[in-house]
C-alpha cells in the first residue's frame, strides 16, 4: 500500500535535512569494522518520506565487498548532455560508506550470523548487491518486477545465496527496514541469526 503515497514522496524527498550529530569517531569505528553483507539501518531527521514507514528506521542498505555501500533511493539526477538540465531518475546506486553514515541522524548495523558457515554468503551477497546498480526505484513496492527498492534490495542479494532469507515474506509484502531489525530478536531459523554490531540509539 505504500506506493499510493508515491507523489507525496517525490515531492517531500525533496524538503530540509537537519545535520546528525554522530562522533566523526564513532562513523570511523564502524568503517573499521563493518564486513561485506552488513544490513544497514539509517533515520534521517527531516525528512517528511519517514512518516509513510513503520518503524523507527525508514532506509536499508547493504556493504558490498569493496567496502561500499549499495542503496535504492527515490532521488538520482542524472544530467543530460546535450541540455545540460538534470533529470531525477531514483534507482541503486553505490556510495562511500563514511560520507554515508555522517549524512544519517541514527543507524543500526546488522550482521547475518550463519551458523557453522563462513562468511562466504555474507560476502557473496555483498558482492551480488552490485550488480542492481542503475535499476530503478520502485514506487510500488514490489519484489515480482524489475525495479528495487531499499529494503528489497539487501533481501534479493541475500536471496540470490539464500533460498530461505526471510521466508516468510512473499512476493506481495512490503519489506520494511524495521523487519530486519525485528530480525536481531527472532530470525525464525536456528541456523542463522541477525548481530547488532553497532546501534547509534544507544550511544
């Protein structure tokens, strides 16, 4: 039901941001430590978008292998060569993880703990989440169609390795940021559980 919002969305995706009062330390920590396959949770203040999602995040994201960041936003310009004139396209696209994290107000770092396994699916889904850049943003909200959204974009890298990642979510249901933090206190399987490894919240 959240694409009914979708005008709404555009049009306040664009209003003010206020600046996050997160230690430049803390951000430098989490770099240090954050691992390919890394779900990350983000609030932003200010933006009117956040009141159309249940939970306290409203964004979900994932650390590829090269220590980036993969995200499906709802704003991407993309600049006409011709006209010079910029076009706002939304869709996945990759970005730094430290200028990332210190434009977010809160963030919850979340790591798929597989039982007796490696990190190799971890690192596979981290690695996999590239290859969605440039595929549009999904005003729907959908998982059957072409285009991804935040959320859906970490389930489909984690799926790609995983038949079972998040199971009980069918093609019809909006995934939230907030079902992978309610992950952290019931994954639903014994053999794979969801690590907090950083949560701003508490600091």
């Amino acid at each position: 039901m959240l694409w009914i919002f979708t005008p709404f969305q555009k049009a306040l995706s664009k209003s003010g941001h206020q600046e996050p009062d997160i230690s430049e330390e803390l951000i430098d920590n989490c770099v240090k430590s954050s691992e390919p396959g890394d779900i990350i949770l983000t609030y932003e203040t200010g933006r009117p978008t956040a009141n159309f999602i249940r939970g306290p995040m409203d964004h979900a994201a994932i650390i590829t292998d090269l220590g980036t960041v993969m995200e499906a936003v709802t704003d991407r310009f993309v600049q006409d060569l011709l006209t010079k004139s910029m076009t706002n396209i939304g869709g996945v696209r990759e970005v730094t993880l430290k200028p990332f994290l210190c434009r977010k107000n809160q963030f919850v770092i979340i790591r798929p703990v597989y039982k007796d396994i490696d990190r190799k699916i971890n690192v596979s889904a981290g690695t996999y989440s590239r290859t969605y850049k440039g595929r549009g943003y999904d005003h729907q909200f959908r998982i059957d169609n072409e285009k991804v959204y935040c959320s859906e974009l970490v389930y489909l890298s984690y799926r790609r390795f995983d038949q079972k990642f998040m199971e009980h979510i069918s093609i019809y249901d909006e995934i939230l940021p907030d079902d992978y933090l309610k992950l952290t206190t019931d994954s639903k399987r014994d053999d794979l559980k969801f690590q907090i490894i950083y949560d701003t919240r508490n600091q």
